[in-house]
C-alpha cells in the first residue's frame, strides 16, 4: 500500500541518499569539505574585505598575532596567514581532486578493457599494474620529483614557471595512482561482461567500445567514484609531504605541504604556523575517508537501510 501510495520512496537513489544520511561522520565531512572549498574559492573576495593581498609583504608585522586585519595573523615575512591557507588550499584541493581524477580516468580504461577482453590483453595490463603497485610508492614519488625538467627536455622558460611544480606533481602522482581504481573495474566489469544485457548488445551487433562506454561503465561506477573519493585524501597527503621535502609545490604559490615547509624552523617560536596547516591537511584527509566511507555504504545495494548510526 505504501508502495502504491509513494512510488518514489524506494527508488535507487532515494535509498542511496538515506543509507548516506544514516552515515553521520560521512555527511559531516561532505558539509566541512563543502564549507572549505567556499572558503578556498571565496578568497579573492575576503582579500578585498581585509584590505589585503595573499603576497603582501609587511617585515614589520611578521609573526603578528591575530587582528582585525589579519584574523590568523602574519608569517614570518609578514603575509596574512588566513588568505595564505586558502590560497594554499585552493593548491592543495585542485592537486588532489585532479590527480585523483586523472588516475582514474587512467584506472577505468584499464581496468574496463582488460575485464572486458580478458585473455592475454587482461594478463599483460594486470602484471603491468602489478609491478606499479609493488613499488614503493613514497620513495618513486620522491626520486620522480626530484628529476630536473630541463634534463628531460622541459624548457626552461615552462620548468620555472609558477604552474609548472603544480602541474609536474598532478602528472606524477596521477601516473602511478591509478592501479587500485584499474583492479576495481577489471573486477567489476568480469562480473558485468556475463550477464544478460550485456550478450543481448553483443548479440544486437554492437562494438566493444559502445558496449563499454554505454553498458558496462554506468554499471561499474560506484565502486569506481569511491576509490576516487578515498584517493583524494590520499593524494593530499602525498602532495603535502613532497611540499614539505621541497620536492612539490614551489613556493611562492603557497600550499599546506610548503607552509608546514616555512613553518619548522618556527615551531617553539610561533607554533600556530605550523598548527594550522597540519590541522586543515588532517581534517581534509580525514574528511575524504569519511566521505569515501559513507558513499560505499550508500552505493553498495547490499548495505542495510542505514540503522545504525556512525
């Protein structure tokens, strides 16, 4: 009778939502996420409200404690330290979003063609991920970092550009970040290839790359956006100690990784440098896991309708 009466109420995505809505640490985190991503994108508009700019250099306000015009207070050259967390989280969100995004465009092609043909294709893909996923990830991270681009051809009016180290480290990470995304659609798509839409299109005539695209990956996307989710953090995280090593994001385009960087040498004498980027780096990773968390729950039709509060 219910069912008669809201024919809407069980619908897929309404039972997805509310198995989200019952993950409380999950939608949470979306909201935090949510509040900083306005915060990064809004602050051009809070530099003009303080009167100030992110690069303003002041020598006689460093280590200035918080004000009205500087509610976070100063650095060590006198920049205002709340714009100069949002712009560093502007870096560090766009780093992890594309990086993650990029790995798994990388990991669902992949992963879909070789569940899709199997066979010799899917071994050779598979060992090849196999021997990225063997290698210690942090250390290649560093010595690929590490690389000087005018040795590899770079120009160097390209290698000096602010832009460059940003770009060089979503390259980077996203070229090896894409293996776990690989494994989930090769698994996903080896179950999906055997059901019965899929032989009614292969029986209707239709190419591998049409069964793919308009078939199987619509099919195979939920776990596909939550190892996405999960990789974002992650990949702030690497971003954030390649940033601090030196290797990653150059100043003076600032990102939570190098302001820890400027902060060390600080630590007994100002330790609030160092608190606040440390902080917004473990709340978003930490938020990320939630989120991730919290769309498996939601995604995965064998889940519960959610009963148990998290």
């Amino acid at each position: 009778m219910s069912v008669l009466t809201h024919p809407r109420a069980s619908t897929p995505r309404r039972l997805a939502w509310r198995r989200f809505q019952s993950h409380r640490l999950a939608l949470v985190s979306a909201v935090v996420l949510a509040l900083l991503v306005v915060l990064a994108l809004a602050a051009p508009l809070i530099a003009l409200a303080l009167g100030v700019a992110v690069d303003d250099v002041d020598l006689f306000l460093r280590l200035g404690p918080p004000s009205g015009a500087h509610p976070l207070g100063t650095d060590v050259l006198g920049r205002d330290l709340l714009l100069r967390l949002l712009h560093g989280g502007r870096v560090s969100l766009a780093v992890g979003v594309s990086s993650a995004m990029v790995a798994a465009v990388i990991g669902t092609i992949v992963g879909i063609v070789a569940g899709f043909f199997g066979g010799r294709l899917d071994a050779v893909l598979m060992r090849f991920a196999d021997g990225v996923i063997s290698l210690p990830l942090l250390p290649l991270l560093i010595v690929l970092a590490a690389v000087d681009p005018g040795k590899i051809g770079i120009p160097e009016s390209i290698a000096s550009s602010e832009a460059f180290s940003l770009y060089r480290i979503i390259g980077i990470i996203s070229l090896v970040g894409w293996t776990t995304v690989a494994r989930l659609a090769r698994a996903a798509t080896m179950a999906l290839r055997e059901r019965d839409f899929i032989q009614v299109a292969v029986a209707q005539g239709f190419g591998p790359a049409r069964i793919m695209v308009r078939h199987i990956l619509p099919n195979a996307a939920s776990p596909i956006l939550v190892a996405t989710t999960l990789t974002v953090g992650n990949v702030i995280l690497f971003e954030s100690v390649l940033s601090f090593l030196g290797l990653g994001i150059q100043p003076p385009v600032a990102s939570w990784g190098n302001m820890l960087t400027g902060a060390q040498e600080l630590i007994w004498q100002a330790p609030m440098q160092a608190v606040w980027p440390g902080m917004l780096i473990f709340v978003t990773v930490i938020c990320f896991n939630f989120l991730g968390d919290g769309l498996q729950d939601a995604l995965d039709p064998r889940s519960g309708t959610g009963t148990i509060p998290r």
